[in-house]
C-alpha cells in the first residue's frame, strides 16, 4: 500500500506540475493574442479576416476567434468556424465549466477549451477567444495511461519483492522466536537461543538476548545463594541464643555462675545479627535507591574517619599517609563506611604487633584510597570471591572476629555506585593491599 501511494503520489505531482505549466503557456498565448487585436482596432479600417487570417491563425492554429462587428452586423472567424459550431442549436455556446480549474470549459461534443471573458474593443468590435486544448488533454491521457501502467507493473514487482525480501528478513526472526518459546525458564535460563549468522541485525538481537538471559540466570543465581546465606547466618546466632536460654532454663537455678556467661553470648550473637540485619538492609537501600551526592572532601572525610573508629585493641600500628583537599563528587556517608570497613578488615586479619598503612593520594588515573596491611592475606584464587556476598576466606576465623561477610559487598557496591574501580592485591601469608580509585572531579 505504501508502494502504490508513493508511486501514484509521484505520478500526479508529475502530471499535476505539468498541466498547470501547458495550462499557464497557454494563458500567456491569449494574453499576447488579446495585445495583438487591440494593436489592430487602433488601426483604421482594419480587415479583421485578413488579419486573424496573417497575424493569428498562422501563428497560433489551436486558437478559435470570433469578432462581432455591431455596426455592420458582420461577424469574422476562423476557417473551421463552422466546424467548431456542428452539434449546437443556434449556436449557443453552452460548456460546463471545469471543477478546479479556473476558466477551463468542457463540452460533451467538444474538446476541452479555455475561454477568455469576452473583450469588448474601443471601436466596438467584441471579441470572443477560445483556445483548443485538444493537444493538452490528449498528452495529460497519455502521462495518466502511462501512470497507470507504470503503477500496476511497479505493484506486481514490488509487491513480489517485498514479499520476497520480508520472508528473508522474517525467517531468522520467527527462528529465533521459536527458540525462545522453546526454552525453560525454570531449568534453562542461561542456556540461550541459536543465533542465526545473518542478517546483522538479527544476530545482534540473538547475542543480546543470549547475554540478557545469562545476566538473568546469574543474577538468580546470586539470589537464590543469596537467600541460603542469608538464612544461614541469621538461624547460627538464633541457634546459639536459643541454647544459652535453654542451658539457663534448665540449670541457671541450680548453677548460677553459668549464667553471666550464657548472657555474654546472647549478647555478642544478638550484636552480631543486629549488625548483620543492619548490614541486609543497606544493601538493599543502596541497590533500590540513588544516594545524594556532593562535591566533599574525601581527605577529611578518611582522617574523620580514622580518628572515630580507630581503638587500637591488638598492638597494631596504624600509619596514615593522606593528601590535603582531594575533592570528588560523592556520598559523605558511603565514602566513611567503605573507609571504615577496609580498615575494620584489615584490623581483623592483621596479627598483633603488625601494621595497617592508609594511603590517600592523587594520581594520573584519579585519587587512589589504599588500605594495606601485613595480615594473613588472600590466595589469587579467592581474591575475586570476597567480594561475593557472605563469603569468607576463612570462616571459623571469620566467625570469631565478628565478621559478617557482607564488607567487602558492600564496600564493592558503593564503589560502583561512585563510579570507582577496586582492586586487591594480596599473597597468601604477606599481607594485603585494598586499592579504590576514584574518578576525578
């Protein structure tokens, strides 16, 4: 439908442009024809049918003149006057005019005309010009026969085409939905779908919808993990609190000294889920909501944060290296918790008598925050799993310190979340280095 409209869309502006310019050549004909006749009435005794005879027929043959002389009663006219008049009672000239086209006469016996208002002279004479638009008519027939066969060939053709070219460019695409219908969600999410090898485009599609899906399957994945961890670090101090209520329901009368002891632990595990719950939600307040940011200064931000947090329980030397007026575009509250946990982990893999350096400098790439300690450090093999959600290097160590496995998660995502890169650096037994790069203001 589109072809069609376009092709008869041209071939009327085509036809419509050309009649309009004959229409107007002729219009500017009668005008010069009109100039002519009223040159000739200045003229004494001007013999009309010599003059139209000379001067208009011979230059102008599709032109048909009739010249009334009221004085004399004499009427001049073309040579095929007569047969311009055949067909009509007592001469009257009765064409209907031509919707749209201003001037232009038809009459079902005749050619189409264009009739000029009748031009009455200063010696009297009135003068009726009709033009035959014969050849006009007959050229818009042939342009408007050509439209038409040009648009009923140009349909079958396109038509065949488009169908053609459609099926080609519709047979991957149906493919590829057939692939997808096929898949299960439930078992098969990170399979993907057969990718044709073209077209472009559809290949693309395939490769997106193939790398959407396996996006899906890892993110539910982590959920689902997510969800076991979750559930298993919240029953282990529930556990432990319900046994120490337990062990003091039943032998808290009879052995009282157990009971400051059984209350120490339901203490530091109610703490430790306090923490843990604490630690849930911020993480799904920052993966649901965007924080504030600010231009702020990150070196007062890491000394305040030092200076707050820091107690020295374990003998361990703290060593600050931090350049004065660093300014980013950041969250004042996330950049303090990331500083915080990088130096809280630190602290707890790092043994007594050691030394925990952090390092705030400016930079080519940007300004490079770096926590380094000389801990039991990390294997390479584990390095890029820590910052996995609840996994621990070592979990009964971890356990011990309080850890909740959720830091370096956590330090991880407000790192993306302040467009940062993060990197670790670390050998099992030498300690490890914590790099966080932030881009430039």
């Amino acid at each position: 439908f589109i072809l069609i409209a376009v092709v008869l869309g041209i071939g009327i502006a085509v036809i419509s442009t050309v009649s309009i310019y004959l229409f107007q050549e002729k219009q500017r004909d009668l005008q010069i024809v009109a100039e002519l006749i009223e040159e000739a009435a200045s003229t004494e005794q001007v013999n009309w049918g010599l003059f139209l005879e000379e001067s208009i027929y011979q230059q102008y043959p599709d032109f048909v003149m009739k010249i009334e002389v009221p004085t004399t009663d004499t009427i001049f006219f073309s040579r095929d006057w007569q047969d311009f008049l055949a067909g009509d009672e007592d001469n009257q000239f009765e064409f209907g005019e031509v919707p749209l086209l201003r001037g232009v006469y038809w009459h079902e016996d005749k050619e189409g005309v264009f009739r000029e208002e009748t031009i009455v002279l200063e010696t009297g004479e009135i003068v009726t010009i009709y033009i035959s638009l014969e050849n006009i008519t007959d050229f818009i027939q042939l342009l408007s026969g050509i439209l038409f066969i040009v648009t009923f060939i140009a349909t079958i053709i396109g038509v065949a085409l488009i169908i053609m070219i459609t099926k080609k460019h519709i047979r991957p695409i149906t493919k590829l939905t057939e692939s997808v219908n096929e898949i299960d969600f439930k078992k098969e999410l990170g399979k993907g779908v057969d990718v044709p090898t073209k077209p472009e485009e559809i290949v693309d599609l395939g490769n997106a919808f193939n790398s959407l899906m396996l996006e899906l399957d890892s993110y539910i994945e982590n959920e689902k993990s997510f969800v076991a961890n979750a559930s298993h670090e919240l029953r282990t101090p529930i556990a432990a609190i319900h046994g120490n209520v337990s062990l003091i329901r039943r032998r808290g009368k009879q052995h009282p000294e157990i009971v400051d002891d059984a209350l120490e632990a339901i203490y530091q595990e109610s703490s430790r889920m306090e923490t843990l719950i604490a630690q849930l939600l911020a993480m799904v307040k920052q993966e649901n909501f965007e924080v504030e940011k600010t231009t702020v200064d990150i070196s007062k931000i890491v000394e305040d944060a030092i200076q707050s947090y820091w107690r020295n329980e374990k003998d361990i030397s703290l060593h600050t290296n931090i350049q004065d007026n660093l300014i980013i575009y950041g969250n004042e509250e996330q950049l303090r918790q990331m500083c915080i946990i990088l130096i809280d982990n630190a602290k707890k893999y790092t043994e007594e008598h050691g030394n925990i350096t952090v390092d705030l400098q400016q930079e080519d790439e940007g300004i490079s925050l770096k926590v380094i300690d000389t801990g039991i450090g990390i294997v390479k093999e584990e390095q890029e799993k820590i910052f996995h959600r609840f996994y621990r290097v070592d979990k009964a160590r971890s356990r011990a310190t309080g850890g909740t496995g959720l830091g370096l998660t956590m330090v991880r995502q407000f790192a993306e979340q302040h467009h940062a890169i993060i990197s670790v650096n670390s050998e099992l037994g030498e300690g490890a280095e914590f790099t966080i790069i932030f881009p430039k203001l």
